[in-house]
C-alpha cells in the first residue's frame, strides 16, 4: 500500500506543479523538444478521453474505478509475487491519483504529451502507473503461467 500511496502522492504533486507553479492552463502548450510537450488538457473521459461526458458518465467512471480500487486492495494483500503485488500497487495508486481529479474537479488533469513521436494522446502520472502496472501483471502471469514460480 506503501507503493500505492506514493504513485498517488506523486501523480497529485505533479498535476499540482503543472497548473499552480507552471501555470500551464493559462499558457495550454509549452514545447519542450521535438518529440515531447507540456500540452494542458481537461480529460472528461476514461483512458484517453473515451467515455466522456457529463455527470453521468463521471459517476459512472468514478464508481468504476473504486470498484477496481477495492478489488485490487483486498487482492493485493494475498499476493506474495513482486511483480504482481508492484502491478497491483500501482494501478491502486494511479486510480486513486485520477480518481481525485474527477471528483474534485470533474476531469482528470492530463499533461504529457509526446505526439513528436506519433502518440497521439497527451496522458499523466496516474495513467503511466496504471499502463506499467498491467505491465507487471502481464509479466508476472508469462513468469507463472503455471501457477509455480519460475525456476
């Protein structure tokens, strides 16, 4: 939970950072080199932007991830495999992190956007952690397809 905490402090600091010290909603762009910007974008959707709309689908989105939440807290205290109790915390760590922007705000706080290289969604911290924990899962379920550790 430790892990958890900290994906969701940090994704929070920076959001924080980019729009109060930054300032990056008043300037919407700041190009930093030719493959990577600060690029401020409301997210009312889920994963890059789909499911946007209004209260409905907020709620709808924030019921969705405390469901998650809660499941992968009560999973992640059966887990004795590292990648998969890392995987588990942070995508609870990331859920919370987006989680609180879409309560509190009504939109999760998107900002890093490598479009220089083709990727066309601009995402944040929460969201990486989310992408690098199925990452883990992934990889701890390739490792133990078996059910038995690797040798």
């Amino acid at each position: 939970m430790i892990g958890a905490a900290a994906v969701a402090i940090l994704d929070q600091a920076t959001k924080f950072w980019i729009v109060n010290i930054v300032e990056l909603p008043v300037h919407r762009r700041i190009e930093i080199s030719s493959i990577f910007d600060l690029t401020y974008v409301q997210n009312r959707g889920a994963s890059f932007g789909m499911l946007a709309g209004g209260l409905g689908s907020r709620v709808l989105l924030s019921s969705i991830s405390i469901a998650i939440a809660a499941v992968m807290i009560v999973w992640l205290g059966r887990l004795k495999r590292g990648f998969a109790a890392a995987g588990a915390s942070l995508i609870i760590g990331g859920a919370i992190g987006n989680l609180y922007d879409r309560v509190r705000y009504g939109y999760v706080v998107d900002f890093l956007d490598f479009s220089g290289l083709m990727f066309p969604w601009v995402f944040n911290v929460a969201d990486t952690a989310i992408n690098v924990g199925f990452a883990c899962l992934i990889l701890d379920a390739l490792l133990h397809k078996d059910g038995k550790s690797p040798k």
